[in-house]
C-alpha cells in the first residue's frame, strides 16, 4: 500500500514549501523563547493577526487544535459552567476527554443530521440556568467546517453569537478548517468571524500546510485576560515560540492560507465530481469545504484500501445494508492526477 | 542590543543544521497522522530509542518538557499519592501549577543547595505513609542536570532508585539537558539511566538543537500501559507525528545530541575560565554542563545587559551587598568568538 | 401552602425516630474522630454491613449520594476512562459536573424510555476500545431504583455485572433508593447486589429516615485499595464519624430499612390506585418502588402545587398537549390520610 | 484505655446538649430539600448570620472544614491563581491534596514559628506576578485559631487584609476554631472578620459542640456569585438541608458558641496552670485558645497514652533529646475533674 496521497485526512499531508521555506529562513541565530522580551518573530506574526481581523484581538499561539479548543474554552467559563456542542463535534468525540479533565465540566452534545447547530437546539438547556443541580451553560462551541464537511454561514454565525450573548453565553469557533470554510464561502475571516460576534477562535493551520502549532484567537481583547497562565498551565506554551509563530507570519502573507484552502476544496469538488459518475455511490453531505462523505459499497471499500487508507465515517448508516460512508479528504498537495488515479480504481473495481 | 548569541538560555538559540536539513527531507509526501497505522518514521525514531535505552522501553512523543514531566509523572500515580521534589526544580517552580492541574495533587518540595536531592531529604515525607489526611508520596522526581546546573552521578541515581523502589516509590527523571548531564560523565544513556533504576524519563531535545518535541521514555515498558490516552488527553498528541519522531531518529543518530552537548558544555567550561579571572566575580556552582553561575556586580551586570539578555538567578545571595547570581547558559551553537566576545565586554568594564 | 407531608421527594421527610433516638444515644463522651484508632461505633456498623453483604466487602461512610456515587466510581477508573449510564441518571443529569470535574472525565450517556440500560445500548460505546482519540469505557453505572422508578430484576443486573466484567469494565450501582428497590423485589441486598456481580455500590439512607451520610460499599474488597485518600480528598471524611456509623447500624437492625421502605412503597402504590381512578389522569410507568409518575392537565396542576409541592418531570411529554408529566414521591413518613388528602384535593378539583 | 474526655481533638467530643435538643426539634414533618424554596429553617439561620456579621454578607452550609476551605477559597481564583498559607496550615498539610486537586492550583507555603504568617513572608511570593512561568498569588489563607494554638489579633488580620488587597489578592480566614479565638480575644465576629477586611470565612461548629456543617460565610456578598454551584460541584449540597442549618441557628442564639468556647479555653488555661509546675514539662505556645503544645519526656508520654489519647505534634523538636512536643486540646465539655485527673497521672510518674 501507497501512502503516498492517501485521502485519509489534510493531516497526512507534509508542509507546504513556502512554511518550509520559512522554517529555514527564521532559523538563524538566537531568538528570545517563550515570545517573552518582545520577540520580534512572534510580534510579527500578531500583527499579521491584527492586519487581518482587526486590532482588537488577542493571539496566542498553542501547539495543537486539542489544545486551542480546549484552552478557548476554558477560558471562558469556571468548571459547574458546560459547554454545548454538536455531539459529532471533535471537541466531544475525539479528544478522549481532554476537555473534561481540564475544564472540570461538562459537554453538553446536540444530535444533528450535518454537524451544524442551530439556537432552538441549545435552548432547551437553558432549563438549567440557576438551577444549582445543573452545570449552567456558557459557551456554545461550533466547527467551521464542521465534521461533516458543511459549513456555517456568516449569517448562521451572527444569528448563533446573538443568540449566545442575548443568553449570557459566548460563541466559540473550532477553526481547524477555518480557511477552508473562508474560501467555501468566498468571504474573509474578519466578515466571517469578527463581525459576525464570534468571541474566540481556534485558528488552525496544521490541516492547510502547516508543520505544528495552532493559535488561539480572541476577537474580543477583553476575553484574554491572564490567559497567558492559562495556556502555561495547559502545557503548550512553547520555548522557540519563533518556528510556531513564523508559520503563521507566512501562513497569512500574500494569502497563502488561500491558495492551500482553494487547492483542497477545489479538489474535494473535483473528487465528487468524479465519483457520483458511479450509480454505486451516493454523496451524503453537499461538498462545500475538502471533504467529500460517500455512500460506497464494502466490497469496493476493501479493494480501495488496499491502496488507500482513508476512514469510515458511518459503520451503518440508516437504511443501507451492504454500504458504508467513508470521508475522503483533499489537502493542499491534491492534485488532478491523484483524482484521477483514485477514481480509476473505482472504475476498474466497478466493472 | 543584539540579542545574537545571547546568554540566556540554551532554548535562544536555533535549531542544529543536522535536523533542520532532517525535517527539510521527510517533508515528502503523505504519512499516516499521529503516529497511527505503523508510520515509518515515528517506528525507526522509536527503534533508536530502543537501540540506545535497552528493548524494555516504551516511547511516547510529546510536544514539550513542561508535559514529559507531568505526563511520566502522572502515569505513576493517581490523585491522592505525592511527588517529592527539589524546590528549585522546573516541575515544581516553573510550571505554572500544570503538575497540581493535571496530576490534581501536590509537589513536596526540599529545600536544598545545589538542585540535588538525597534519600534523607525525601525520608521525613514517609511519615505520611498510611495516614489519611496526607497526599502519599510515591514518585521522586530529579532534574538531570539540576536547575543549578550540576549533575547526579550514576551512583546517586542507582542510590536513590533503590531508596525510591524499597519504599514503594518511583523515581522519575527530568532530563531538559540529560544529553549535557551524559556527556559531562563521560558515559552513556543506558548506563546511566536505565541501568540505574530509573523508572520514567523526560529525555529533552529542545535545548539541544532541536525545533519542538520532547520524549517519555519509559524505561519499564510495563509502566506505560495506556500512556497513549493520558497523552492524548493532556493535550500532546501531535497530528504530523513525523516531523517530532524524524527529529530524534536524526539527534540519536551519529552522536548528534554528543557532538550539541560537547559543544555547549565545553564553551561553559570556557566561559567560566575567562571569567574566574575577574576578582570581582565568583562562579558558584562547579560547572559541570552548559550552564555558568557567577557572582557579580550589579553595575557589570546591568552593563552587561545592554549587549546580552542573560537571567538573574539570585536577585539576594547570602551575604552578599553589591553583586547578584546570574546564570549564563552555553548553547549547541556557542563560540569560543562569543566566549571572547562577552569577557572582553567584562574587562572592558572591569577597568 | 403547607408543606407538611409533601410529595415532592423522600428527601423532604424528616429523620426516622428509631435514628433520631440513636443519635441521641450515641451522643455520650468522647469517641475517636474520623472512624481511626478502631473506633467502635464505626467498627460495629461496618459489621453490620459485613453480615448483610458478605464478609468480603469494604465500607466507607461519606456524606452524600454524590459523592458516593462521584467517588465509588472514580476508584474504579483513571480519567481517561469513560462511564456509561443511562442519560437520566442522577450522575449525568443532577451532579452540576461533579463527576466531571472529579474524575476528570466523560459520562457516555444512553438515551432510555424507562430509566433503565441494557447491555445492546452500551455496546456501540466499545468501538472506541484502542482508539487513542476517545475515552476508554471503564465503568457501567446503573441506578437502583432509577430516576424513572423502575427496577431492575436482579436478573438484568447480574447480566449487566456479566457483561461489563466480560468487556473490561466494572459495574457501579447508584442505590440512593437501594431499600426501596429489594422491598419491591422481595429480595435481600445480598442477593440482588453481592450475588449478581455488582462491583461497587452507592447505599443510600437519606431517602429513607436518615438525616445524612451514605456509604460507599466496595462488594470486592480488592477494588477499594487506598480509598481512604481519596474519600478524603473528595472532602468526604467526617471528623464525629460516629454520627454517620451510628446511623447505619441502626438502619441495618431489625430491618429499619425495611420497614420504611416497605411504608413507602406501599403509599406509593396506594396513591396510584387512587390516581388511576381519574380518567384525566395516566400513570406512565410502572409503580414498583415510592415514585409515582403521572401525566396531569395543566390546570390540575395549577391547582394542587397550592397545596403540595412537587416536581414536574417531563414539560412536554411526547404526544400530550394539555398534560405534563409530574412525579409524586412517598416516604417512610407517608400516611394513607395523606394519600386521601391528595386524592381528594383532585377529585375536588376534577369535578 | 478509656477514650472519654480524651485530650486528643475537640473532635472527639459529642453534640452538646443544645444544638442536640434542636436537632430533635427541628425533625418535624417535611421541610424543602437542599434548602430551596425558601427553606424556612435554612433562611432562619442565614438571618442569624446576618445579624453578627452584618447584613451584607452571603452564607453557605457545607459538611466540613475541609469543604469550606477547600471551596472557599476556589471561589475566588482560578487554577493558574496560587495560595498562600502557613507550612502547618490545615488547607496544606491535613487535606492530602484536596485543595489541590479541587482548585488545580499551588499552595505556596510559609514556614512559620507559631503557625502564623505576616506580611513580610508573603511578599517574596510577589515576584511571580506577571511571570507566566508561575501561578500567580491570589489568596492569602490564615488559621485562627492556628494549627499551634495561637491567635492573630484584630490588628493583624487588618494588616493582612489591608496587605492583600493592596496587592490584588482575597484575605481567607479558616475558622474552624473561631469561637474559640473570639472568646480568646475577647471581642465579636463581626469586630475581629467583616470589620478587619476579611473576604471569606470557614466558619467552624463541629470542633465546639456540633454534629456536623461548616459555613462558607463571605463577609462581601459580591464575592459569592455563583457560589451555589461549586458547593454543588463540591459534592458538599446536602439534602436535608434544615439538620445543618438548624444546628447553626441554635448555636448563634443565646451565645451558645461563646459559653461553649469560653469552657474549652478556660479548661486549656487550667491544664497549662496544672503542668507547668511540672519541671520536665514546657509550655511551647502561648495558651490563648483552646490547646495546649508541651515539650514532655518520651516516658511519661507512654506512660500517658496507656489512659489518654493525644498526638504528639513535633517528633523531634529542636534542641530536645529526650521530649517530644504534645499536643492536648480541651473542649466545651472538658471538666475540672478531667484537668486533675490528667494531672494527677502525670504527678503520679513524675515521682
């Protein structure tokens, strides 16, 4: 089996080579750690920040999405307070309770149908406000993209914040794809995410291109406060701060965050396009970001692993027997031929 | 000021050619995320390790030395048992409270002169044994080098493994410079870690060259098991496992970490002869590894801070009037140019 | 108002005066704190327990259900661990994130119409078994009688008990109303705890004429290793321990415990008799312990909760417009005068 | 060995006959649970509250001390926030780690002479503030009484609360003997806490007559936002609410607390009379409240405990080859008769 080019997830993917290049670049000499002593890499790249959703946020840059999650979070509440969330979220499926055990609180989960969450789902735990039995609900914490690939619109944005502040609550934003969902909508982050109310991001980065590192964006100065203990005490703050925060200078110079995110959904269409030629296949879930969700035989799904790895999604989905729905992710190195190739072998299976 | 070659500290300065041009070369193509799916790269830094600790080990990647000590920590105790520990180490001085966060209990800690700690010292806290209203010891955590910048010998840590085991206890190793703490002996990891009893190590990398990433060695493979989940759930489990596991396989490899820590332990040994020939200065500490301590007047201090960013480490030593302690730390990339450099500032000023 | 005999919960009525009058007794000089130095008072009940459940157990005497339950399960498990309970449980639903904030962890929670898990419900939950993104299933937590007033056969528990020890995990029973549940089984605490399988067991008394304290009984003695700390660090260790012994054994002799629950059992039944006479009222689920659950107009309730207070259960019941559902609880203090009270309120109204 | 009227804690002794008598009293009908729903007894003795510490105040009822400490001061930092106590502080030495692991924090300590802690000692902790390397001081906890028997004068709490608010941080005060330093001082409540500064206050019952409870009272009731919540989290609401509640109502009236203070201070001051004429005895700490700490011959300690159990508080006091130091506390139902009891053994070795 190749890995070369799977479509397994946008973190199978190396480092694009301008990052690359930039790792090299800023590895020259000493360099004050911790981005303490106004370390002029890490300033740098907060301003970048600032140039592109306004000078009224705070940055901190993590080492992983976990973290950011997490962290964002954490900050905006103390531990009877509960987050709620879509229950495909990664913060409640996939960080084997990293964020119980820090918070010391509670995920409320939201069953949805395509990852995306709507007021009138959240408020039904507003039942719970002063209720002392009840943790009390303060941050509603949505994906952009979400997990299953759909993506939220400014306007669902605005409504959720308001709806959120309208109930004392705050909006969080897990931006592991966050470029992705920019360039789905074709919009920028500061109409996305700053003015539509969004109170703390976690802008990732790793999943387009990035080596490691993730930042932690608050769109409000105000919601910062001391969290620079909090981020310490979380264990990720990095002593060469410089190699995450020059990442992200980069990332955010002539629109390189783009290019990358424009490449993998373009793909992702590409690889829909290509593989609803197949009567056996059924796509789930529109294709709005890099991820296509597909109904697809078990038959072909083993003889596509043997030369892919990618994941099921859907062990048994409702009303399909002898089908199951996979996730093929498109990253920022995708390219034609490697469409073609993966639907060639579904061709020469379904013959 | 050129903040160049500065005196800071060992993570000031950049990452070793060796591993950059590592990181440059597996930066190729897809490799499964997280260390998953038998990856290839995270499997031969894994074997290295094996090959120079012994095949009984367990090894997990973490992201920073801040988490290899709480996490190997952790992984040895539940919340009602105590760790004992010098006052001056990084778990119990410098962590922010992430050891009382996470492991969601308390560091004992001992006073001493030189950052080590003796079975002596850790025996009055066997008091608690059995009786309910204390936390129970059950790990020894050293620094290896201290924070003072000396160095345990193989015999005091086979001593205090011993002392640590006949008493139920474990014995941990924060190794941030063991590369420094081994070239200093003159010996080598296996003989002085896990023949001596160690039961976890934090086997550090970052102040030796390396970008980011730190490794839990653990040198009893049976106390590992499900470290894989507290790592993931602290927050440590990095996607593009690859670019961590390809930096150790290449700092293990040719005696890279030897040829790092002979450099910057030698340009100490230099700095701390250029200086002991200034009257006004006294070097406190024997200087072992890559780290100075010295005595000095707070003018030549503040001189010296106009060219070079370097800690004060004592603001009031013990009967003492005119100078502070300040620790200079040497580096992989230390030059006997930057040795002359800083002594001929000293003499400039000491006329 | 009055709130005399209210039918709000078991936890409204007083203390039994058989308890009353052991408090008082056992209120002569002095007595070793915290149940050390081979207290006898908390020895004797201990004894007690041993005779009932077997002499194989440990017991622990804490001061509430939470924390019986928060603890008894934490023993079990490490917080990258997960416990399974049925959504309605006390522990997911009503402990503010206790649990959570405790154990550091997540409650895998399992949606039900009757309060009561089946081992088909907790099985998907196992896909996550050596997945290092999910947190592991460790414990299955049951409550007894539920939160819906259903029981358990000890048939299901002991299949339940086989299950999880088949998969890895531990059973935990959550027996607030634990007396309630073997008079409604006609059965004895050995026998539907001990001989099933049951790991670890929350008894409570509180709800039945105690005035506070609840033990945590370990079935297995070996699983209770070093709970002492953690009772005490959970801020469950009462200094007059005597206070809370003494309690027990009185409740554990000449059947206290039986007698009142029978008591309240009985006027359970009672008033459901009595309520299903009225055709605008249901009763929804089957009345086996002291909790009577009944669909009821909205106006009927207007009416009564002016002279009774109780809790209403379900704000919108499926399929009902006009009703909600309330839960009407009896006590070991309930009278049939206060059953005909009630019930002729009602009849008053629905006339 | 008879264990009445030991000298041990005041913990060994029972309920005094009042709060007893209220107990019994106050088991009457049905009462709201949790004291909501305007709890009439709950309300009652928060009023008493109200009318000695001033009406400003917000009070809640816990099981224990080490609950009220333990929340008390959680409420008023966040876990990156740090404590500052004495080194014999209950809160870091008789808690193993609860406070730790409920705040996931820090308890920087003081070493200390007599248990008590001045601002010049707490000073050198402020160089942490601003440094994300450490958690940063926000809570100064005080003993008074102390763990040594000693008392802070009103003065010096205003000192210290002057000094901490000066400097950012909550003054917290652990009063589980604060009748007995009340009576010591001879003032009030109101004079010696709200009016010194004081934030927050463990107000202590059990060691002085009651069965069990403890009372968070915060002396401003801004502090106390949300409070309600981490009780509940705490695992520290109790159900039948009105059985603490009415202990402290009863123990605020008639000044039940001060004679019952006034007796075990009184009884402290004649067992001191009693040994001092022994010359191989020494006083250590001035007898201000309700203890007594005796350097005593190892003999005559064995001799002793074959009658009386008591703890030996310093097992190898400084300068002392042949004594220990002891610790012997008196309680509201300490006797003449037991002072010449205890007396006369040691006379009766002592020739």
């Amino acid at each position: 089996m190749s890995i070369n080019k799977s479509f397994a997830s946008d973190n199978w993917s190396g480092v694009c080579p301008e990052v690359m290049e930039t790792l090299t670049r800023v590895n020259a000499g000493h360099n004050p750690a911790y981005g303490e002593l106004e370390d002029p890499v890490t300033g740098a790249a907060i301003e970048k920040f600032k140039n592109i959703f306004g000078e009224q946020i705070a940055v901190f840059f993590v080492y992983n999405g976990t973290a950011a999650n997490v962290l964002g979070v954490s900050q905006l509440m103390r531990s009877y307070h509960a987050v709620v969330s879509a229950a495909t979220a990664h913060l409640n499926e996939d960080e084997c309770a990293a964020p119980e055990k820090f918070m010391g609180s509670k995920i409320l989960e939201i069953q949805t149908e395509d990852g995306k969450i709507r007021p009138a789902q959240v408020e039904p735990f507003f039942k719970s406000f002063g209720f002392q039995h009840h943790a009390q609900p303060k941050v509603i914490s949505i994906s952009q993209v979400t997990e299953m690939g759909t993506v939220y619109t400014a306007e669902e944005i605005r409504v959720l914040a308001a709806f959120a502040h309208a109930n004392g609550l705050y909006l969080h934003v897990d931006g592991a794809r966050i470029a992705n969902a920019v360039v789905a909508l074709n919009t920028g982050f500061k109409s996305l995410l700053t003015d539509t109310g969004v109170d703390v991001l976690s802008f990732g980065g790793t999943k387009n291109g990035l080596m490691f590192g993730e930042t932690v964006v608050f769109l409000k100065k105000e919601l910062s406060k001391d969290f620079e203990y909090l981020r310490k005490q979380g264990m990720q703050l990095h002593s060469k701060m410089r190699y995450i925060a020059a990442q992200f200078d980069r990332y955010l110079t002539d629109d390189l965050w783009k290019k990358n995110a424009l490449t993998a959904n373009g793909m992702a269409r590409k690889l829909a396009a290509a593989l609803q030629l197949f009567p056996q296949l059924k796509i789930t879930q529109e294709v709005r970001a890099n991820g296509v969700f597909v109904l697809m035989p078990v038959e072909l799904i083993s003889h596509l692993q043997k030369h892919y790895f990618f994941h099921v999604w859907n062990e048994s989905p409702a009303g399909e027997s002898r089908r199951k729905e996979v996730r093929l992710m498109c990253s920022w190195d995708t390219t034609e031929e490697d469409i073609r190739a993966f639907a060639g072998l579904v061709k020469q299976f379904a013959q």
